[in-house]
C-alpha cells in the first residue's frame, strides 16, 4: 500500500514538473538593422553602398550573423522564444535575420509594420512558432502633436495565444532619445508613456487580469517620472495590485547595473515590465521570480583595455568596428503550464 501511495506521489509530481515550461522573454535594440536597398520614403541613405556607412552587403551580412549570433545563444543556446526589438528598418532585414543559418531552425514567425518614424527605423518581434496557437498583431502610432511635431516609432502590440490557451499581450517600445538633452526632451517620453499606459488600461477593461509584458528601450530608466508615475510601473512585486504594472528590471538597475554604458555610466535604457496577473502563482503563465537579468556574453564586449566591458558596437563615430549593438540586451523567464 505504501509504495502504491509513494508511486501515485511520484507520478503527480512528475507530471506537474513536465507539464511546466519555462519560456525565454526577451528585448534587444538592433542598434540600425538597415537593409542596403534605397527606400525612397525614409531616411536611409547614410545605410546604403555609397552612405556614410558604406553599408554594403558584406556588411549588411556581418550584421545579421552578429545579431543572430547573440538571439541563438539566449536561453541556453536555444535562442529567446519571444523577442521584442527596435532599431529594424524593413521586414526584409527581419526576415533575413530569422533565416539566418543560425536562427534558421527555431522556425521563428515575425510580426513588423511599417511607421513614420523621421530615420526609418521600427520596432518588431519575433516569435517560436511552435508555442503560439494564434497570433496577430497591430501598430499603435504616437500623435506627434504631444511631442513637438516630431514622428518617433509606434508602439508594436503583439496579441498571441499559447498552446495552452492563456492569451499574452507584449507591447514592444522605442520611447524618444535624449539627444536634445534628458530634461529638455523628457515631456516626449512622459507623453509616450500616456499611450502605453493608455493601451494598457484598454486592455484592462476587456480582462483586468490580462498578461500582458511591456517591453523596449524606454530611453528612461525604472526611476523616471515617465516610467513610475505616468506607465505606473512600481519596483516592487508585493506591492503590484489590480491594473498596476511591475518592472522586472528595476532592482538590478538599483544594482548599478544597464543595458547602455555613455560616459563610463550605465543606464538601465531597456526595460520589461509586466502586469500584475503575470505574478500571481496560481496563474497558468507566471514570472519566475530572480529570473530577470542583463545579458550579456564575452564576444558581445569590447575588448580594448580603454572601453572593456562596453558593448561593442557596429560602428563608432564613421569607424567600423564590425561589432553588434551599443545596448546589450534585458531577459526574463516565464512559466508556462499546461
């Protein structure tokens, strides 16, 4: 009788353990993943053969195996089940990223569309096809009225249903840069922020208890007005209720620790925020909790005793240098039960 009780013990506990899967999250700014074809309606011609860049297509190539590169080695080697990006000029430079030979084999199904952002660049995702029932998704533009005039990329909302049935929103981002200076251009962030929480809150009202994972490089980090006060992301998981949303990453950034290094100083740019069902522990999709992370591989760094450690980017200035991306990439897991 005893060892009938251990062995039906045993056997559930195995099939709990085997019926879980945890699923690799994942955002990276491409750092200009510019295809080498001229579209007249953007702004690319410093990335064509006679740009600035002289971007041709050995280049072109290094590129892409460079960022291929670094999604395959995600997750074990087994490349990030769902990446969010920014920094991406075309769905052909997507799609030929997805079949390069490195990426090839993970079947990865894209979702991309085209925006009014003033340099040409857009955000995009990727996805394992092999998790995902149903997928769709639609661009959500920023009214340039609220940032001065300007056209900066749109959000990218990504709708998908799992295997399992439970359903995942993700909203991946690229807020405006500070290149006019943190302060002078902070309203633009704030009001993009508005959009997304707007978004969020649109969400809500079909499902309070949606999943939904708000990700991209904010260009704020987790302490800024935009990203605590305006999204409503809080720092602490205890203390995430109801439509609030949690930052993953925002402990780490407490840490010292960032996805941009400007001036020997990190910034946590990069962020994944979730909501608030995504941690509840009976929910059939949850947050691993310590699973949030930089990452960050040797051969992504610079090796130069002057920037050691800095990521080594594609370009600096007019220099190639052949490297990746000047912002590393922010993962974290989830668990998927059955």
């Amino acid at each position: 009788m005893k060892k009938l009780f251990f062995s039906t013990i045993l056997l559930f506990v195995l099939n709990n353990v085997f019926a879980q899967k945890k699923a690799c999250i994942a955002f990276y700014n491409q750092e200009n993943l510019f295809d080498t074809i001229d579209n007249p309606r953007k702004n690319d011609e410093e990335f064509l053969p006679n740009g600035k860049y002289k971007w041709n297509t050995e280049r072109y190539l290094k590129k892409l195996d460079n960022m291929a590169k670094v999604i395959a080695s995600m997750n074990n080697n087994n490349g990030a089940d769902f990446l969010g990006m920014c920094e991406v000029e075309s769905i052909e430079a997507l799609t030929d990223l997805t079949k390069n030979k490195q990426l090839e084999k993970m079947a990865y199904k894209t979702l991309f569309f085209e925006g009014e952002d003033e340099r040409g660049i857009d955000n995009a995702f990727i996805y394992k096809s092999s998790l995902v029932k149903i997928a769709s998704g639609k661009s959500i533009p920023i009214p340039s009225d609220g940032i001065d005039g300007d056209h900066t990329r749109n959000l990218l909302l990504a709708e998908l249903i799992l295997t399992n049935n439970q359903k995942l929103y993700f909203i991946v981002n690229h807020w405006p840069s500070r290149r006019e200076g943190e302060k002078e251009s902070e309203f633009k962030r704030v009001f993009v922020a508005g959009v997304v929480r707007k978004t969020c809150d649109s969400i809500y009202a079909i499902n309070p208890k949606a999943n939904i994972i708000v990700m991209g490089d904010l260009n704020d980090t987790p302490s800024n007005m935009s990203v605590i006060a305006t999204l409503g992301a809080t720092g602490s998981a205890s203390k995430t209720k109801d439509k609030m949303l949690y930052n993953t990453v925002k402990d780490l950034a407490m840490e010292g620790k960032g996805t941009h290094k400007y001036k020997n100083e990190w910034s946590m740019l990069d962020q994944i925020i979730i909501s608030a069902n995504l941690l509840n522990t009976k929910s059939k999709v949850k947050f691993v909790q310590g699973s949030a992370q930089v990452y960050k591989q040797d051969f992504m760094l610079e090796t130069d005793e002057k920037y050691k450690g800095s990521p080594l980017r594609t370009f600096v200035g007019n220099k190639y240098l052949g490297g990746f991306s000047d912002h590393l990439p922010v993962m974290i897991y989830l668990e998927i039960g059955k």
